[in-house]
C-alpha cells in the first residue's frame, strides 16, 4: 500500500472521530476539521514518500487529504444525525425550525433527517473538497524540488 494511502486512511479515522464530535456539536465548523486533516495528510505523505517535483509532491498530498477527507464526509453525517436525534430526545429548541416529536407523523420525520443528512452531506463534501486542497498545497510546500541529473555518459566533456 503507498504510502499516500495508508496516510490519507489513517488521518482521515482519526478525523472521522473528530468530526463526528464536532459536527454533533456545531456542523459548520466540520470542514475546518477537514481542513486541518487534509493539510496534515498531505504534508505526511509528502513526507513518507518524497517526491522529485513540487507538481508530484502536490499530487501525493492531494490524494492522500482526498481521502482523508473522504472518511471525514462519514463523521459529518453521523455527527449530523447525532445531533438530530440529541434535539428530538431532549425536546431542545433549535434557533431556526422546529423538532418533530418522535410520535409525531412518518412524513415529518423522513424530513426532518432527510434535510439534516442532506446538509451534513454538503458540509461534508466541502469538507472533502477542502481537504484534498490542503493536502495539494501541503504536498506542494513540503517538497523541494530536487535536480535532474542526466546520466553520466550523456555529459559531453
């Protein structure tokens, strides 16, 4: 497994846990979360694998906040759900909106989370967008660019 891989997975469980607190907490903030993983991916991997070019090292940072950010969309919606269901038990107003009761009818349940999972989901996926940037720029910044020498019997002396 590259080790691209292995960091964008391990950072992004690591960011799944994270979020999922976060976002239960205030789901706005989750893809600063995701941020700040797929700057730490990408700048790891470069790290791991150290690339010839910047282009490379942001292609391997990339990919590695890409998928981090990839397991951070799951923590924005179970942290997103959580919270959901945290407002209905608990009978908390929300400062926008009402919470359906749990008796209350199917149809107003289905949209009640249908809107939640649905804005958790877009949260998630600017989070991910968010991260695989990071991780570019991080790769990009991490690597230094190294010189190409041609092979020793093509110098003319």
């Amino acid at each position: 497994m590259q080790a691209r891989t292995r960091i964008g997975l391990i950072v992004g469980v690591i960011g799944l846990i994270l979020n999922v607190c976060v976002a239960g907490f205030m789901g706005i903030c989750g893809p600063f979360v995701a941020l700040v993983a797929g700057a730490v991916a990408g700048f790891l991997a470069v790290g791991q694998e150290k690339p010839v070019t910047r282009s490379e090292g942001a292609r391997v940072g990339a990919t590695a906040g890409g998928i981090a950010g990839g397991l951070i969309i799951l923590g924005q919606i179970i942290g997103g759900i959580g919270a959901l269901v945290f407002m209905q038990t608990t009978g908390m107003r929300p400062p926008i909106g009402d919470v359906p009761s749990p008796s209350s009818d199917p149809g107003m349940q289905i949209l009640f989370y249908g809107s939640g999972i649905g804005t958790a989901l877009c949260f998630g996926i600017i989070g991910a967008l968010l991260a695989a940037g990071a991780g570019a720029g991080a790769g990009y910044f991490a690597t230094t660019d190294q010189p190409i020498t041609p092979p020793s019997q093509d110098i003319i002396s």
